[in-house]
C-alpha cells in the first residue's frame, strides 16, 4: 500500500458545524483544514469531545470547572496531530502540542495525582484507537486494513509515550514550584470552603486576609489564549474590578496558568457591585460574575454561580467579555444538558430553528419585539429598520414556528435567549460542545 494514510483524508464527522466548536485557536485549525481538508479535522474534533468524555466517566476528578476544558484542549491537539501525521505519513511524528501539556498545571492546584494525568492518557489512547480502526474497517478493503493497522498503532503508540513523559515532567515541575507556595496552602482552605467543610472563621481569616464573615461577590476572572496566560495579568485585571465595584477587602488565588479565582467584599456590609460592560479588561481576558451572597455558605453559593456563568461563557458563540449571572442564572440552569436545551429550542423554534443568515434575523427580531414588551416602534428603533420591516418579520417567524408567538409564550422568549447564547450548539442537530 502506498499511501497508508490515504484513507485517513475520507474522514467526516458525524455533526454538522463541527470546526465551529473547536477549543483551539481558529488560526490552528484552519491551517489544518488547508493541509488534510475540512472533513478529517473536523472527525479529529468530534474524536477529541469522544476522548474528553470517555476519560471523565472513568476519572471525575478530571471533570471539575477549568481541568475539564484544559482536558478538551490537550485530546483536541492530539488528536489533531494524529490525524496530520497518519494523513500526511509523517515518518517523524512531532512532540506533543502545547495544550496537551497545559493540564498538568491545572491539575496541580486541584491536587489531582500524575497517576491520574497518566491514565487519562492511556484512555484517551485506547479510545482513539478503537475509533481509527472502526474508521479503518469502514473506507478500506480487507487486504488494506493491516498496513493501515501498523500504522496507526506506530503513531499513536509513539505520541502516547513522549505525551506521558513531557506530561510528566511538566507535572513535577509545576508540582515543585506549587508546594513552595502559599497559594498552596490558602487554596486548601478555601477548597474546603467550597467543599461546605467545616471551617473556623477566624482560623480562615488568618490564613487567607480574608472575612469569610462578609458578604462577598466573586469572579472567575480567565483567557482561552494560551500566548497571553499570565496569572498576574489575569489577578490584576479581578482586583482592578473588584475595587471598582466597592470593594475593600478581595482574595483571588490562581488556579493554574489560564484562571485565577476572586472574591470582593466591602467592610461596610454593602454589596460588591459586578464588573459592567464599560470597564472592559485585556483583550483575550473574559470574566465571569456571582451574585453577591453573604457568610461562608455565600462565599461558596457565589463562586459556584460564578463557575455556571463560566460553563456558559465557554460555550457562548456571542463576542462579549462578561458573563454575570444575574443575566444567565435562567440560560446557565436550561443549558446544563446541551442534548436536552437542544431538543427544547427546536421544539419551540421549529422553522426558526435554521442556521442560515434569514432565519438569524428572524429569531433576533422576534426575541427584541418580545423584549420590548411587543412594541413595534421600540423594536424598530433598536434594529434601526422601519416599523413595516418588524411588523413583516414577526409574521414570516410565525410562520416558520408553525404557532403563533402567544403560545407557549415563556417558552419561546427562553429558546431564542439559548440560540442566541448558544448558536449552532443548539440549533443543530448535534449539541456537542465547541
């Protein structure tokens, strides 16, 4: 067989819009697509989502806020690079990308064990090989299939070995530095916090400069851009807003390189306002805030809001920086299912539900008129189109609903909040998340 990756370039996914749900940067992929085609890295994609989800069913501790997505983002480069390599016959397959290695500091401040880091490789592994040779059976002849078989066993089997050791050694260095910090130690604490252990307040005042007793607005201050992921940067951007919004006392505490985590609280009592719209961080930073809660069960309730506007904000396809969740607490609760969001909002969207630039329009018309209480003229005004135009609009969506906008009126404003938050992770047929 002369090309034995030839096979490889045949590859599509199962879903539809799958590129748009990469995790990595667009630049990257796009000069995958231009080498392999469009149809095997957007396989590799939807492989990579496979390999996540497999490894946190046999490992949860990987399945918590910020590890999870690290976890995403180093299958997604492998399998990427596994596809290039068979694709292209690399005799030589590269060293493991940037973002597969990226976890290993997160798991640190997480305390989750190497060994766990390490086995989240080997199932990864074996999932990927499972999927190719299942791929193998399906676009090649039987007598094809065992040079296609040595084949993918070589490259994955040398990827798999240099990912463990660099995996490693990134975790032992990153582990070193980590167990000479105080932010060990504090993290402890407020991990115990969370946890809803049982934690004196004045103990906790003591190590961490920070009233547990107050009432207290938290952030999840983080970048997705592995270039600009600079703890300081990200720490300096949660107090500045923080100290905006009133507060006198604040603790933020990094967790890994891409994340820090922040709490705000004034000595008066009063509420830390969140973070607005106008004071607008760092390019490639994004922020998200809890509602201000009080006391120990408060520090918690607040931050753990804060991760739900963060589980949002990754999935978001809109292009602002914050995400508060007094304005998601309803989208944040409606989209811990994507399968189940995704089956509401077609079912009430019908027709509307397209993903085309016509049907876009539609459903951004018809969420504003429903917004304004359905007032043509406000609507108008806000989309700065006539008032014949909106007027027009509201029919063809009713049309294309298959339902008049009353019915199931609470319904229908919700499942166009969720497609305009969500975009082709709800209004496809796949719901798998980017």
């Amino acid at each position: 067989m002369d090309n034995t990756g030839g096979w490889i370039r045949e590859l599509a996914p199962r879903g539809r819009n799958v590129l748009s749900r990469s995790v990595l940067p667009s630049a990257q992929v796009n000069r995958l697509v231009d080498r392999v085609g469009a149809g095997p890295v957007a396989w590799a994609i939807e492989l990579a989502q496979g390999m996540t989800d497999h490894v946190t069913t046999q490992i949860p501790q990987l399945g918590v806020d910020g590890l999870v997505r690290e976890l995403r983002k180093g299958c997604e480069a492998v399998a990427l690079s596994i596809v290039a390599a068979l694709a292209e016959n690399a005799e030589v397959v590269p060293e493991p990308p940037a973002e597969a290695l990226t976890g290993a500091v997160e798991a640190v401040g997480r305390a989750v064990g190497i060994e766990h880091l390490l086995q989240s490789v080997q199932l990864a592994h074996a999932y990927a090989v499972r999927e190719l040779l299942a791929e193998a059976e399906r676009h090649l002849p039987a007598s094809d299939r065992f040079a296609a078989v040595a084949h993918v066993s070589e490259v994955l089997f040398t990827i798999v070995n240099q990912l463990s050791a660099e995996m490693t050694r990134e975790f032992s260095r990153a582990h070193a530095a980590w167990v000479t910090s105080s932010a060990a130690v504090r993290m402890e604490l407020v991990q115990d916090v969370l946890d809803g252990k049982p934690v004196a307040a004045d103990h906790a005042h003591r190590v961490l400069g920070y009233d547990l007793t107050r009432r207290h607005t938290a952030l999840v201050v983080w970048t997705d851009d592995l270039e600009q992921a600079d703890p300081g940067r990200l720490a300096g951007c949660a107090e500045q807003l923080l100290r905006a919004g009133g507060a006198t006392g604040t603790l933020i505490l990094p967790v890994g390189r891409q994340r820090v985590w922040a709490w705000g609280s004034s000595v008066h009592g009063a509420s830390v306002a969140p973070p607005t719209s106008t004071a607008t961080p760092r390019s490639g930073m994004r922020v998200a805030a809890g509602l201000p809660e009080s006391g120990v069960e408060g520090f918690a309730s607040s931050h753990h809001q804060a991760l739900d506007a963060v589980r949002v904000g990754t999935l978001s396809r809109t292009d602002r920086w914050l995400f508060d969740y007094a304005e998601l607490d309803v989208i944040a609760m409606l989209s811990t299912h994507l399968d189940e969001a995704r089956r509401f909002v077609r079912r009430e969207l019908g027709g509307l539900a397209g993903s085309g630039e016509p049907a876009t329009t539609l459903r951004t018309t018809l969420k504003c008129y429903l917004d304004t209480e359905r007032s043509l003229n406000t609507t108008a005004e806000l989309l700065h189109v006539a008032r014949n135009t909106v007027a027009y609009r509201i029919q063809r969506a009713e049309q294309l609903r298959g339902r008049e906008i009353k019915v199931r009126r609470m319904h229908l404003q919700v499942a166009l909040a969720l497609a305009e938050e969500f975009g082709d992770l709800v209004l496809s047929e796949q719901a798998t998340p980017r």
